[in-house]
C-alpha cells in the first residue's frame, strides 16, 4: 500500500530501489530478518533504499503500538483463513499465514 507507522507513503525513491533489487534478483542475496506474527523474511539492506523503512516496526515511533496492530492483523488474517481448511492447498495457506 506504500503507508507505514509514521502515517506517511513510502517515497517513490525507495519504491524504486525495491523494485529494482527485485527486478535485478539483489533482493536474493541481501541479509534479512523475520518478522514477527508474519514469519516473512525482509532484507535489512538494500541498495538505494533508506533501511529505516525495510522493517515495519522501525517505522514506528512506538514499538508497542507495532506490536498491537501487527496482532490485530495477524488475528483477523487467521479468522479468515479458517474458512479455506477445508483442503490441502487451504490448509497449506494458513499454516503459511500468521500466527499467533
């Protein structure tokens, strides 16, 4: 969506810089960390791109309130994958989905 924690969008610069690194395949080789709920690996690097932006939680002012919202979405990402356990690929998803 381009917003992040501080309310603001994401530059158009750093958009680019993540386009290009995945366009390139750099994004493959960058060194990432997991973030928590989500269990998604993001770079902590990447050429051209202001790293404060690249974790969700340093976009936030308040780790607490990262914290809340990421549980919130991690909650209502699992009550609706609930509704597709009903076979494999479903239930691949949820186990590929947040967790709590």
């Amino acid at each position: 969506t381009g917003w992040n924690g501080t309310g603001k969008r994401i530059s158009i610069k750093d958009t680019r810089g993540i386009i290009d690194a995945i366009l390139d395949g750099s994004i493959l080789k960058a060194d990432t960390k997991t973030i928590p709920y989500f269990n998604l690996a993001v770079p902590t690097e990447l050429p051209g791109v202001d790293t404060g932006i690249l974790d969700p939680r340093d976009t936030y002012a308040d780790s607490k309130e990262w914290e809340e919202k990421a549980k919130d979405l991690s909650a209502r990402f699992i009550k609706n994958f609930d509704k597709y356990t009903g076979n494999d690929a479903g239930k691949a998803l949820v186990a590929a989905g947040p967790q709590l």
